[in-house]
C-alpha cells in the first residue's frame, strides 16, 4: 500500500478521522484535517523526476519542503518520514523511512494575489510588503542553494536570455488569443531590448535563485506575506534576474487593474537596489505576461487570458515607442 493510499484509508499514525478536505493536484494530494494539511506526492514519472523511484522521490520532497519552508515558515511547518508497519504507515526518523510528506498550516486562500487584484482589494502597502519580504527570502534561498545550481549563474546573460525569449515558444500555443503574428513581434521587441540596453551586460548583482511568482501562490494575511508551492521543477527555471519576478508580478497587477498600483512594486525595489530602466520592466512584463496567456487558457480561464493577451499587446506598443521603432 502506498503512503497516498494510506491517507485515504486513515492509515498513517496520528490521522484518526476523515479529512475535511481533499484537494488533488497534477502531482499530489492534500489531505485537509482541521489546521493542519498534508501534503503526499503521487508515485508518477514527470518530464523534471521520476517521482516513482525511491532515491529520486526522497531527494526531490526534500528539496520541495527546503525550498517552501525557507519562503513560507509560517505554512511549511514539517517534513515527516514514514515506514510502513503491517496495514498502517508509522512515523521515524532515522533517514530509512519508506516515504516523505509535508506538514502545513491551512491557509485562506481567498487572500491570494489574482483573488484580491481581481477584486480590486489589493493595497500598495501590501505590495511593498511583498516586495521586501520576497527580497529577504531569496537572498536565504541564495545563500542555501547557488552552489547546486552554479552553471546557470555562471552562464550570466546568456541564461537570462534563453529564459526570457523561451517565453515566446510557451506563447505560441496561446493561438488564437494570441497569434503567430504576435509572438513574433513579442520576440523581436524582446530580442532588441536585450541586445541594446546596457542592464543587460551587467546582471552579476541581480542574478539570483528565484521561485514561481504565479499569482495564486502570493497570499497576503495580517502576518503578511506567504508564498506556497514555490519550488520551480526545473533547474534552469530556478536561476533568474531577481527583477524579473518583480516584473512578473507588476505585470499581474497591470493587466488585472493599472499601471498606478504596480507602480508601487517597483518603489520598493527600488529602496534595495538601483532602479532599471523602463526598457528593462516593460521587457519583462511583456515577458511575464507572455508566460500568463496560454497557462489561463489551459485553466479555462478565458477572461483572464484575453486581459493578458491585451496586456502583452500594450507591453508591445510601449517597447516599440520606447526603442523609437
């Protein structure tokens, strides 16, 4: 019996009642019991790990609970080991457990980032508060993890740009909300802003380990700021210019309300560090917002891709009267 099977069946030590909730995802299920959610990995091979082999499963949990938990302290409270003992999964702690799961504390995620913008309940307070809290996380992140990820910090420019213009291919399959035509004009927009604008030439200070910034995942709370699921599952995904997450989001806050309220996103960053030029934002917001189009199309969310698409097509306006095309 595996360890998933053993939470729907209540047989894992300490689970003594049905859950509240169960929410699956693509890779997991949580298991919703009061305050507390557990979280267990599926036994399937992805394009990123073959999560059905012991060594690669642990490795890869382990690393999915260091990453969440040095972002969200306050969600991601423990990584627990578990062996199984007859008809029931019993809890140890000596590195020889069969499996692993994630112990969290339940969240509202009504407070999430989309939710609010699309409710038109978000605050510039809150927004630099994300900024400055997200900014202290990764220099931690950075710290823990820049050595296992090296060739991507030592490829500088070169890893930003493949990244930045990978979008496009992503964006392709947004047709028809985004066309052919478009993506093209994306790219070549993308191509000239990293070529010409000296910022790019320059990234050692920016380049950073990062994490997916996707709306859903920033929650705001009155203890502030929390980022769930954050662990990007590929190695290169997980190196970027830190900005660029900032301009991710100011490109969620744009499209879904206005360029004023983003604005303030930018103010903090800002305070840590000099400001880019608007070439360099207007570039990864195009970028951003390249990334959000087909991923809310295949959520079925159709409002929200065609504010994207619509957002992707300002972007390019901008750029163009910015480069003087």
């Amino acid at each position: 019996m595996e360890l998933l099977h053993a939470f729907e069946r209540n047989a894992v030590e300490g689970i003594l009642s049905d859950p509240d909730r169960v929410i699956e995802t693509v890779l997991s299920k949580l298991f919703v019991h009061g305050d507390r959610v557990h979280k267990v990995y599926k036994r399937r091979t992805a394009d990123f790990a073959d999560l059905a082999d012991h060594a690669v499963r642990r490795a890869y949990i382990s690393e999915d609970f260091l990453w969440n938990h040095t972002m969200a302290p306050d969600v991601y409270l423990e990584l627990r080991e578990v062996r199984r003992d007859g008809d029931q999964y019993r809890h140890v702690d000596d590195g020889e457990g069969e499996d692993l799961y994630l112990v969290m504390r339940r969240i509202d995620t009504s407070r999430d980032l989309i939710t609010r913008l699309r409710a038109r309940t978000t605050t510039p307070e809150e927004l630099r508060a994300y900024v400055h809290t997200l900014n202290d996380r990764l220099d931690m992140l950075t710290e823990l993890r820049a050595h296992m990820l090296r060739e991507f910090f030592d490829r500088r420019m070169d890893h930003v740009r493949d990244e930045i213009l990978g979008t496009c291919e992503w964006a392709y399959t947004a047709e028809p909300t985004l066309s052919r035509a478009d993506v093209d004009r994306a790219r070549a927009l993308l191509e000239a802003a990293l070529d010409r604008d000296p910022y790019f030439r320059d990234l050692d200070r920016s380049l950073s380990v990062v994490t997916d910034v996707n709306g859903e995942n920033i929650l705001f709370s009155e203890d502030g700021v929390s980022f769930i699921d954050v662990m990007p599952p590929k190695d290169a995904w997980r190196v970027h210019d830190r900005y660029f997450l900032v301009c991710r989001t100011s490109a969620d806050v744009a499209a879904l309300t206005d360029r004023d309220l983003a604005e303030h996103l930018h103010a903090a960053y800002a305070e840590r560090t000099a400001r880019p030029s608007r070439t360099v934002r207007l570039a990864y917001e195009l970028a951003g917002s390249l990334i959000q189009v087909p991923y809310r199309k295949m959520l079925a969310q159709e409002d929200l891709a065609e504010r994207y698409a619509a957002f992707v097509r300002r972007c390019m306006q901008e750029l163009e009267e910015e480069q003087g095309q």
